[in-house]
C-alpha cells in the first residue's frame, strides 16, 4: 500500500511538472514574440482601433462585461464578479499563441501566454491586439473577426458612432458569436444586450465569479 501511495505521489509530482513546464513555455513564446506583437498593436492603435477610439465610457461598458478587473489584473482574474475563466488577456493569447486551440490543457499554456504579454506589453497594447483579433460572428459577408470591422460592416460605422445599443450588441455578442446574429433580430441577442442594461442601470449584478451570461439580471 505504501509502495502505491508513494508511485502516485510521484506521478502527481510529474504532472504538475509537466504543466508547469507547459505554462512556461507560453510565458516565454509571448516574451519571444513581444516585440512582433508590440509593432502590431502600435500599428492598430495608429489606425485608430483600440481602446481609446471606443471613447472612455464605452470602453468601460466593455470592460465591465468582458474582463472588470482588467485594468488591474495581471493576465488573470480569479474572484472578480462575472470576470470568468477568461480574461481578455487569455482571449487574445487563444489566437496569437496557437493555430487551432484546444479546451482542457491548452489553458495551461494559454494562461502562461497571457502572464508573458503582460510582462511584455502595455494594457493597451494588449487591448488593441484583441480588438483587432476577437471573433464577432456571422456578417454580410460570412464570418466576422475585430470589433471595429464588425460594427463598421454591420451598423456602417465604426463603434463610437454607433447608438448605445447598437454597440452593447456588439459588447453582448462576445460571448458567444457563433450563437448570436448581429445582423438581424436575434432574439437571445436582445435579451442579453437587455441584461447587460439592466446591469448597468444598477437593477442587477453578476451572481459570482462564474456568472458571464449575467443570469443574476434576468
């Protein structure tokens, strides 16, 4: 019996290894590749895509649905009301650190990835780097990716000249764009942009950590 405790000891010991070293090595690729991806975000900020051209109230609705804590977090967030188990930190590193990202131990180096960006580049950085990359759903053209394009190719603006709920569509679609229509009368869309106002008009609050569909405003 004590022959077995201590085989599984070791095993244990090996994996928690093994993910370190995999969330490791996220954290250094993103170091590796900071300085491509510093002249890629400064190139979207120069192009007037990132936070900025949002406007600070909107950019605020955006963070308090999509990551609260983010201005303050360091690539993860662990107990914020209705943050998640992904911050945008996490979200762009999905798709700048993989070619097709796979749930389960792909966290591991996804969250590793997130830590090195945030040791790399500045929250704006950062943040124009996701705008540039999030996924927004179906479009006039079939599959829409950055959330300027998308308000641009939908609504014929871009996202500051949109109406408020015009862009909370935009914010609300986030989650789950292969669910959602920006382009039609979704009903789902609508009640969750509706949450999302009833959230910010101080009627609800997020349940929990874990509450990112906001079930504590239906």
């Amino acid at each position: 019996m004590a022959r077995v405790f201590k085989f599984l000891i070791l095993v244990l010991a090996a994996l928690t290894a093994a993910l370190a070293a995999y969330g490791g090595k996220g954290y250094f690729d993103a170091k590796l590749a900071s300085d491509d991806l510093r002249i890629r975000a400064n190139q979207l900020i120069a192009e007037g895509r990132s936070g900025a051209y949002l406007g600070a109230e909107r950019l605020n609705w955006l963070l308090r649905v999509q990551d609260p804590a983010f201005r303050d977090h360091s690539g993860v967030d662990f107990s914020t009301a209705g943050a998640g188990a992904t911050t945008i930190s996490q979200s762009v590193s999905k798709r700048l650190a993989f070619k097709h990202f796979e749930p389960g131990i792909g966290k591991v180096r996804q969250t590793g990835y997130a830590l090195g960006l945030e040791q790399s580049l500045t929250k704006d950085q950062i943040l124009a780097l996701w705008l540039g990359s999030v996924e927004m759903g179906r479009g006039p053209d079939g599959w829409m990716t950055g959330f300027f394009e998308a308000s641009i190719k939908v609504f014929g603006v871009p996202p500051s000249e949109t109406t408020d709920t015009e862009y909370l569509r935009l914010v609300a679609v986030l989650i789950a764009p292969a669910s959602f229509d920006l382009r039609y009368g979704d009903e789902k869309l609508v009640a969750r942009t509706a949450r999302i106002e009833r959230m910010f008009a101080g009627e609800c609050a997020p349940l929990d950590h874990g509450d990112v569909w906001l079930e504590g405003c239906r």
